[in-house]
C-alpha cells in the first residue's frame, strides 16, 4: 500500500487562514487523515506486477486450449478409425448376408 505524505500542521494553518478556529481545524484535520488511512493506493508497481501475473496466467490457459485441441484432434481421429473399422465389418456382414442368402 502506497502512503500520501500529509502536513496536517500545513493543513490546520490554511483552514485557520479561510476562518476556521483551532479547534475546528484540527477535528477537520483529524477527519481527512483518518479517511485518507482507510484508503488503499494502488500504485504504478501494483499495477504492474498485477498486469505480469495476468500476462502469466493467459499464457497458461492458452497452454491448456492447446493440450485440449489436441486431445479433441486426436479422439477424432480415434473416432473415424473406429467409424471406418464398423463401416467394414457392416459392409462385409451385407455382402456375406447377400452370398449366403
């Protein structure tokens, strides 16, 4: 997390400046550092290592589309032996059905 440097002491005298009283300049004060503590900063770093670790894991899952393709490629081609093999046995049942009968 990235911290923003903050002069409250700075901030208190530009609020006394415009007309606020101490009192009511150090509660403002104490306000915006509190939300600004709350606050996560994302910085140019974090974007950065955030953009290489996606870069990575695309990278791995067009690893894993290409083992796929590659699995589907070679069960068609199973597939089509197979579908030959049974168009033979067929072709060659009707043949000795037709000589027999």
């Amino acid at each position: 997390m990235a911290l923003v440097m903050f002069d409250t002491h700075q901030f208190i005298q530009t609020l006394q400046a415009s007309g606020f009283e101490q009192k009511q300049a150090e509660a403002v004060s104490s306000a915006f550092r509190q939300a600004q503590e709350q606050v996560e900063l994302v910085t140019k770093h974090d974007l950065k290592e955030l953009e290489l670790t996606l870069k990575g894991e695309m990278q791995e899952i067009k690893g894993e589309i290409q083992s796929m393709r590659t699995e589907i490629q070679a069960a068609e081609y199973r597939m089509t032996i197979k579908l030959g093999a049974m168009m033979v046995v067929a072709v060659s049942a009707m043949a000795t059905l037709v000589k027999v009968l």
